[in-house]
C-alpha cells in the first residue's frame, strides 16, 4: 500500500494562497522550479538569523558555526548520491555546473582536456544547458560535437551507440531524464560503451535526483550536476559532483580568494578540490537550505517519491489518451517514464493552454522548454508540460484533465 501523500500539502506554504478567480493553486511545473516546504524556508533563513559569516575565511564564532554549517551540508549532499564528501562542488546552478566543467575540459592545461579533432557526444532530448556548453567547447578547440537521435516511441535510438561512441569520442554528456517527454535514458547501457573507448560520462540529473534514488557510484559516471531549487530547495544552489581523481586533473574554470594554496604577484597554485573549484564567498545559506531539502526527502524516501510520482504519471497519460484531439507527447507506456507529461491540443497554440488553464489555478508550463532542437525534430513549436512532485495528488491530476476538457470547449476543438 503507498505512503499517504496528501499530508505533504501542508509543509508548503505557497499551496495554501489562492489564484486567480479564488481558485487553490495546482502547481504542476515542478520540473521548472519545485515548491519549498518549511523547514526549508527555516533553515535557510535561521542561517543568517544565527550564524551568518563568511565560511572558511575568520577565526571567530559565527565563522567557524557557518563553516561546520556549510561543510555538513556538503557531507550531507554527497551522501544523497552515493559519493564522497570533497567530490561535491556547490555552485549557483545546474546551468554553471555544467559551463565550469566544459571550461575545464577546454583548458590545455588540464591533464585531461578536449582538442582538435576529439568528439563530443550528446542526444537531441538535451536541455540547453547540456547542449549549448558543449557546442561552444567544440567550436573553441576544434572538436566534433556528435549526437544520439530520438527515436519515434520517444525514446532513444541507440542503435549506432557503437558508432556514435568511438575512439574519438572523449566526452558523453546525457541527460537522465529528458525534462520535455519524461524519458529516462538507459544510462548504464550508455556508460559501458563510453568506458569501452575510455571516455567520460557527463551526468545532467536535474529531473532526476529530486525524484528517483540516484547513486553515482551504482550508475557508473565520471560527473554529475543537478540543480538545488528543483530538489525543494533554494533558488541559487547546483551541485557539480565528480570523481575526486578526474577533478584532481582539471583546471578551475573562476579565480579568485578562497580556491589558492599560494599566490605571488607572477602566478598561483590551487587549493585540493573541492575549493579550488569554489571561488569567492560561497551561497551559504543556500547550502543550508539544500541539505535541510535533502532531510526533508530522506525522511520520506526517495523510492517513496518515485512510486507516488509514478502512479500520478500513469493517471494523467491515461486521462489525456482518452481525450480526442490532445496528443501526448513522448512514451505512453510506463517503463523507464519520469513525472513529466507533454501534450498538446490540435489546433491551439501550447501558450493559449496555458493562459486557459491558469484561469483554473492550475500552473503547468508551456512552450518549447529550451530545448528547440528536440522541438524540431518533432516538428512542434511547443508543448504544454505538467510536472510533478510529493505535493501533488490524484485530485490534481483530474482537476488538470477536467480542465484540459475546458479548454476544448473554450476553443471549439472538434466541434
């Protein structure tokens, strides 16, 4: 029998406000950005009520308690995926984790680092921020960006996996689960054929570690990155993980206090990672609330949150297959399917959905979810996306499709 999920509605503050037209708000955009619940919010701002200074910089109190603060949440993030302490880097998002590491792997003086004619490799189901880093590292050095396609179930086309990932191939950098149609990539499967030409694998977990177990060591990869203010936590928080031995070998990618082992007015030496990957004043109080987001989670249970998750997936794909002229877009089956539903409605642009059901209070995203080169291939020029997460429930799920209903009628689809 599955845990009592509805209980959770009540941590959250936000989902206690009303919206447009007196309506309870139905926040089904947590693949944007998730809700924060209390202690989150709490433990962030107690932060700066009670220990407020600058980590690893003073002598005093306040900055010994705000480094201890700092550190356990380190501690406490790397345990959340299955790694070590001084392989957790905080940064200020997904997004930078990702530009530090192509930065990294485009300076010459890295001991591991990409030049001419060495070959990057991707899929079409990429979110900008695992696409755009990588094309701009290629085009610096003189590399090949290459890329796995999308197949017509929605899935990925693998069938040149040995072809794609050859001798040149020097970086894997995949997605988890794809943030447009839910799909959750055959990681493992990926990674033997990277480790087969000895190459790394590039991990982008954004929607992914907030909502299923992910351990890095289990999956294999060489580096993560997953974004904090989709985990519940804080807005300004990512966390770049790698294996202690590679991040040894790669150059910092900012400069500046904190990061050095020794300065002179001619040149530098860094610090051990983590710090030398975390220059100036660090987000600490969003470190704090982080780790307060990951206790939140561990008390549930992350296979917990995959199981609620999955049977509300299954219930919107259901409904919506049901509905004449509303496509779902990506796997209609559940097997290897993340909470994230795109769909669209013949005839009515994905942005007037939106705006109709917003009238609703229900909060879903639409357009092309930066990710246009997937929007290409599938010939739209967007969707509209819902997106789940603990607080959400069976009864915003046919809220969502009553709702969708309405917006055929609004628009005289089939009529």
């Amino acid at each position: 029998m599955r845990p009592d999920f509805s209980k959770y509605k009540n941590d959250f503050p936000i989902l206690s406000r009303s919206v447009r037209g007196g309506n309870r708000l139905i926040y089904l955009d947590s693949g944007a950005t998730s809700q924060k619940p209390e202690s989150v919010i709490t433990a962030e701002a107690n932060f700066y009520r009670t220990k407020n200074a600058a980590v690893h910089r003073g002598a005093h109190l306040l900055a010994e308690e705000a480094s201890e603060a700092y550190e356990n949440a380190r501690s406490n993030v790397a345990k959340f995926i299955g790694a070590e302490q001084d392989e957790v880097i905080f940064t200020k998002s997904a997004t930078e984790s990702l530009n530090f590491l192509a930065t990294s792997f485009g300076n010459p003086n890295s001991k591991i680092h990409i030049k001419n004619g060495d070959e990057i490799v991707v899929s079409e189901m990429e979110h900008h921020a695992n696409l755009i880093p990588w094309q701009q590292l290629a085009s610096r050095v003189g590399a090949k960006l290459k890329w796995f396609p999308m197949g017509q179930d929605g899935r990925l086309d693998l069938s040149e996996l040995n072809t794609i990932i050859n001798q040149k191939t020097k970086i894997v950098a995949i997605t988890h689960q794809s943030n447009v149609l839910g799909t959750i990539l055959p990681i493992k499967e990926i990674v033997a054929a990277t480790k087969n030409v000895g190459a790394y694998v590039v991990l982008d977990a954004c929607q992914s570690v907030p909502h299923f177990p992910v351990n890095v060591k289990d999956l294999g990869i060489d580096f993560l990155a997953f974004s904090g203010h989709k985990v519940l936590g804080p807005t300004g928080i990512g966390v770049l993980w790698g294996k202690l031995e590679l991040l040894d070998k790669l150059e910092p990618a900012i400069f500046g206090g904190s990061m050095v082992d020794s300065v002179t007015m001619e040149s530098a030496t860094w610090a051990k990672a983590p710090k030398k990957f975390e220059a100036g004043v660090p987000n600490m109080a969003q470190a704090v609330g982080l780790s307060a987001a990951i206790d939140y989670l561990n008390a549930i249970g992350m296979s917990a949150v995959a199981e609620h998750e999955y049977a509300l997936t299954k219930k919107l794909i259901d409904g919506l297959k049901d509905i004449s002229s509303v496509n779902v877009i990506g796997p209609l089956e559940m097997q290897d399917r993340g909470g994230v539903v795109s769909f669209t409605i013949d005839g009515v642009h994905p942005h007037d959905v939106g705006q109709v059901l917003d009238q609703y209070g229900i909060a879903v995203r639409t357009g092309h979810h930066c990710a246009w080169p997937l929007m290409k291939k599938l010939n739209l020029v967007g969707t509209t996306r819902a997106s789940f997460h603990i607080y959400n429930d069976e009864q915003d799920v046919l809220d969502l499709i009553n709702a969708v209903k309405k917006v055929k009628e609004y628009f005289k689809v089939g009529a």
